[in-house]
C-alpha cells in the first residue's frame, strides 16, 4: 500500500473515530469499530519507512482528532513532543481530557500497546 494511501486512510480514520467518541456518543459498538480501525490505520503507518516522519507533520493537520491520535502514536517515539501536542490539543477541546491517558502511559500500561 502506498505511504498517501495509508496517510489518508489515517486522517480520515481519526476524525471519524473523533466525531463518533468525543462528539456523538451515541453508539458505543460503532465507536469500538471506528478506534479499532484508526488504531490499525496508524500502526500500519507507524510500521512503514516513513511512517514516523509522516506522523511529525500530521501533528500539524488543522482537524484536532488527527492531531490527537497521531500525538498518541508517536509517544513511544518522542514522548515529550506527543505529551505537549496532546496538551495543547486539550486545550482546544475540553472533550479531550489526557489525564488518564497520561497516568496510564506513565505507569507503563500502554507502552507495549503504542508501541
């Protein structure tokens, strides 16, 4: 698969699994299938050559849930640049509240998982 394809099924993805989680919490078994498949997407991308390279400029798409997830992905890589573009992301959006997020990472219960 092309490196765009991934990119865009990456974007793409993310926003829809933003909307579905942070917005319209209406349907708990289509939001699980929207974050599994944004969860592969950026595996996928994060496993390619560039894919790491891609994920540093998606940290600056203007759609938040792109710029959100792409920070989750890359915390194994760069955790202080992923811990501060997720901050600022929350800031724009209260929805997305990293507290335990980041207790669950710094504990070490999601390193293996984002990794």
């Amino acid at each position: 698969m092309k490196l765009e394809d991934i990119i865009g099924n990456c974007i793409d993805s993310a926003i829809l699994y933003g909307v579905s989680a942070y917005e319209v919490v209406v349907n708990p078994r289509k939001t699980n299938k929207l974050y599994d498949k944004q969860y592969k997407n950026f595996k996928l991308l994060k496993r390619h050559p560039n894919g790491i390279e891609s994920l540093y400029h998606l940290l600056q798409h203007p759609n938040i849930y792109v710029r959100y997830i792409s920070a989750i992905h890359l915390l194994s890589v760069d955790e202080k640049k992923a811990k501060e573009v997720i901050m600022t992301v929350a800031t724009l959006n209260k929805r997305l509240d990293p507290h335990d997020l980041f207790e669950e990472w710094d504990n070490g219960n999601l390193k293996e998982y984002y990794s």
